[in-house]
C-alpha cells in the first residue's frame, strides 16, 4: 500500500487528512513533529507527504527540504488553516 506521512499536531485535522487518503488506498503515517516524520521516511517507501502548516515555518522548510534532497520527486500537500495569511 503507497505510504503517505501525514504530519500534524491537531487531531481533528489528522483524521480529516486520513478519510481521503485511506479511502483511495494510501496509508497514513501518522507523526506529530517534523522530525518523527522523517525518522519513518527510513521505514517505508512513501509517495506523497501531507504537512500541517501549523508545526511552524521553519520545520516546514526543513521537512519540505529534507524530502526533495533524495533522488525522487514526491508531492507534498500543505494543510491550512482558513485564517492563514501565507507562509
């Protein structure tokens, strides 16, 4: 099953990420900082990433960052909030 990292600290959000990701046959990984998410990128082979905005600007980078530096191109969503100005 194509992994996806699923990247949030709301749990609201968390499963509003997952409904749509499990129901067109991706699992989610779920990790509530930057940091664990890349620890699980040792462990499974993803395809996408799906990042909350509110784990702040910097670990953003430094996630989105780390995710490209490999040779694959994977996509990466980014939840917001709807009062979010911009990054």
């Amino acid at each position: 099953m194509p992994c996806v990292p699923l990247v949030t600290r709301d749990p609201s959000a968390e499963t509003l990420a997952e409904r749509p990701l499990s129901a067109s046959g991706h699992e989610a990984v779920s990790a509530r900082s930057t940091d664990a998410a890349i620890r699980s990128l040792f462990k499974v082979r993803i395809h996408a990433a799906v990042v909350d905005s509110a784990v702040g600007e910097q670990l953003l980078r430094e996630f989105c960052s780390r995710i490209r530096s490999g040779n694959d191109n994977y996509p990466i969503a980014l939840l917001t909030a709807a009062r979010a100005s911009r990054l």
